[in-house]
C-alpha cells in the first residue's frame, strides 16, 4: 500500500520519474538524484515501509529481495568484482530523509572506512 505523501512511493507508481535500473514483483532500484559514488543506486519495497525498524517477524522476505535485487544489479552495473557497499539508514540521526524503507548500492571507487 502506498503513503499519498511518500516521495519513493510516488517514483514506485511512476508518479514521479526515476532512472530506473531494477524492476521486479516488489521491489524497485532506481539511480540516486544526489549520487555518493559513480554507482549509487536505491532499491525500495514497492509495499510503503517506513523503515527498517517497521519490519516484523513476517517481513524476512523484504530484506531478502532488496539485498538480492542490489547484489544482482552490482553484477550488471560492474562493481561486484572491484566490491561495493549496501546501506541501509533508520531515522534522522543514521542519515534517512526519506521515510520509506531503502538499501543503498554504492561502488565504482574506494570507500572509505569509518563512513560518517
């Protein structure tokens, strides 16, 4: 179900237009307007989840299809074999600005490490 308000559940109904990367049954990855890294890519549960602490017991399959879905698109986009990171941020104070569950791809260069 989606959030009237909710700017990824706006770019899921194609509402708002995405560069889109990944599509399957529920989940969407599309290219990050403020891009960290050469590759950046967001991956979002098409169903409005507001974030990772929001998921229960029955929702193991959520984190499954995003991190399938982004190890899948690091192979096409080609930063799995140099490597790459997946982020997740839960509310304002990890960096969430959007009140929608989403997984980060990153890669295409070094990362650093700590990261923030």
């Amino acid at each position: 179900m989606a959030a009237p308000d909710c700017l990824f559940c706006k770019i899921v109904e194609r509402k708002i237009p995405a560069s889109v990367v990944f599509e399957s049954e529920d989940v969407l990855g599309f290219k990050d307007v403020n891009p960290q890294a050469p590759v950046h890519v967001l991956f979002v549960p098409k169903r409005h989840v507001t974030g990772v602490d929001a998921l229960g017991p029955g929702d193991a399959g959520v984190m499954a299809s995003l991190t399938l879905a982004a190890n899948g698109a690091a192979r096409e986009l080609g930063v799995a074999d140099a490597g790459y990171r997946l982020v997740i941020n839960n509310k304002k104070d990890a960096g969430q600005t959007v009140d929608h569950l989403h997984l980060h791809l990153l890669g295409g260069r070094r990362l650093g490490w700590p990261p923030g």
